[in-house]
C-alpha cells in the first residue's frame, strides 16, 4: 500500500473515531443495535442489486458474446469482483481485472476485456444518470445546500439525452475510429488501444443493448432506495422513499468524490453523519446508518473476496494437477 493511501486510510479511521467522539460512542451503539433481526434482510436484500448489475454486464456485451456467459455465472463474478474493489487499495480498478480473467475461455482475452470496459462505462453513466435524476427532480428547492445544483443536473441530463441521439445516428462511426493506426498492432497491444473504438462500434451498433446496460446498472442504485428506507426504520427514524432517495443520491456524490479510500473506512460513516444532516435527520442516526451499512458492504465483501481466493486456489491446484513434474 503506498504511502497516500496509508493517509487516506488513516484519515478515514481518524474521521470515525471523531464522529463516535462528537456523537457519543454509547448511544450510537444503542441505536445501531436497534436493528436486530432486521439486518438479516439488510443484508440478503443486496442480492437484488447484485442481480441488477449482472443482468447489466451480460449488455455489455455483444449478443453473439453474451450467450457464451450465463447469468449466474456473471452475479457470482460481480459479487467476487467487487469483494476484490472493496476490500484492496486499488481505486476499484483490481475487481475488474479479476472479472475479466474470471470469464471462461470460450471468448477470447479481447472480448472479455471489452464486456468489462463496457460495463465499467456504463456502470458510470448510470451512476451520473442517477445523481442528476435525483438532484434535478427528488430535491425541488428542499435541501438549501443542494439547491444551487439542480439546475446544472437538468443541463447534464439534458446534454445525456442529445449524446444518446447522436449515437443512434452515428452508425458508422465504428469504421471511422477502427481506420487508425492503433488497429493494426499485433498481439496484446492491438486489442488493448482498439478499446475505445470497440466501445464505440458496441455503442453504435447494438445502442438499445448499450442503453439497457446503462438504465439496468441505474436500476441497481435504485434498488438501494428499500434499503435506505429499511435501515432508517428500523433504527426508528422511519422516512418515506422520496427521503430515500435524496439519501442515495448524496451518498453516491460522495462515494464518487471519495472512491479512493479502501472499504470507505471512515468515509462511509461521515458521509451519511453529513447526509442526514443536510436533510434535517438526526446526525446520529445518520451515523448508525453508515455503521450499518457498512457491515452489509463488508459482509458481502467478505464473501467475494473468499470466493474469489477459493476459486484461485481451486485454479492453481488443476494446473498442478494437469502440468508434469
């Protein structure tokens, strides 16, 4: 771990241990414990967003390609893959090479690198999707620190809209970025700097696909709207969806400012502390909130991280086994 993200890491740690300072460690804990039995669907309730975002990747890739990936075996590769991004100081970029080496070999390297690009890609557009969604339509003036910008997440959207037409009508731009001199290098380097037009022709050719891939990963944001509203009900802060909504919406601001910091330690707990305060919810809930899910993520984590050591572990032992002494 380099030395910025041991600063990070540190100030996150730092940030939690201030908050339980400010907010009284004891009554937190009380009130976090409040949840009970409830965090059984808390925490299997994630599924749905898992499937979401599996459903999401198999759109990402190319119909002839998609059909060589089962579903299943798409959630059980998101779920390892982002134990790997949660779990290990990479800015969530080490999940997703363990996606792509995870896919089986009946695609090539490029193809399956391509389904993990183009997931990432759209993956991003929904979560902005999301935010300027929810910042232009869920908030109307009602949180005075968000106002200001509501209407610069119209325009985003707005510009959103005129960029998907131009895709539908650009169906040649494939060849266009294809013709350059990136396209005739050999071996690994050729299909690694033809990503950005191979994103482009997925976009052109197949752009309902694409867009699928794009409205399915914002369905899985969305999905976080029942856990918001469970969790906050069962710490006895009950909120109605629209509260729920402008919960996830500020979490993902700050989740996108602050990906960098491993397991979001410390960031997960502030963010929501400084959440619900800006909604005029108390800060402590919001504070037993972070904590709460944070030990959703971390359970989940957790298991994909496992799953993903089992799986090397298995991999390397049939290599053992099928190479000679």
């Amino acid at each position: 771990m380099s030395l910025v993200k041991k600063a990070v890491l540190a100030a996150g740690l730092v940030m939690l241990a201030f908050l339980l300072w400010q907010l009284d460690p004891a009554e937190t804990l009380a009130m976090t414990l409040q949840v009970g039995w409830l965090f059984v669907p808390i925490l299997f309730q994630e599924l749905g967003a898992h499937l979401f975002n599996a459903w999401a990747w198999r759109c990402a890739f190319r119909p002839e390609h998609a059909a060589s990936f089962s579903l299943r075996d798409l959630l059980r590769y998101r779920v390892m893959g982002d134990g790997v991004n949660y779990l290990t100081p990479s800015a969530t970029i080490a999940g997703e090479f363990a996606r792509a080496s995870l896919l089986s070999d009946s695609q090539p390297m490029a193809v399956r690198v391509n389904g993990v690009v183009a997931a990432k890609f759209a993956q991003g557009l929904a979560q902005v999707l999301f935010i300027c969604v929810g910042l232009g339509w869920a908030f109307g003036g009602a949180v005075p620190a968000v106002a200001p910008y509501e209407s610069p997440a119209r325009a985003a959207l707005a510009v959103c809209a005129v960029g998907a037409v131009g895709v539908w009508l650009w169906p040649r731009g494939r060849r266009r970025v294809q013709a350059g001199p990136a396209a005739g290098r050999p071996g690994w380097r050729g299909w690694v700097s033809r990503l950005p037009g191979d994103l482009l022709a997925l976009l052109a050719d197949h752009p309902l696909r694409s867009a699928a891939s794009v409205v399915l990963f914002a369905g899985g944001y969305a999905w976080n709207l029942g856990e918001a509203w469970l969790i906050a009900r069962a710490l006895g802060v009950p909120i109605d969806l629209t509260t729920a909504l402008r919960i996830e919406v500020l979490s993902n601001v700050i989740d996108a400012l602050l990906f960098m910091v491993p397991a979001k330690v410390g960031t997960q707990e502030a963010g929501k502390t400084l959440v619900f305060g800006l909604l005029g919810l108390p800060p402590r809930a919001g504070l037993a909130f972070g904590l709460v899910r944070h030990a959703r993520e971390l359970a989940w984590a957790g298991l994909g991280l496992g799953a993903y050591a089992a799986h090397e572990r298995a991999l390397k032992a049939l290599r053992e086994t099928v190479t000679p002494a």
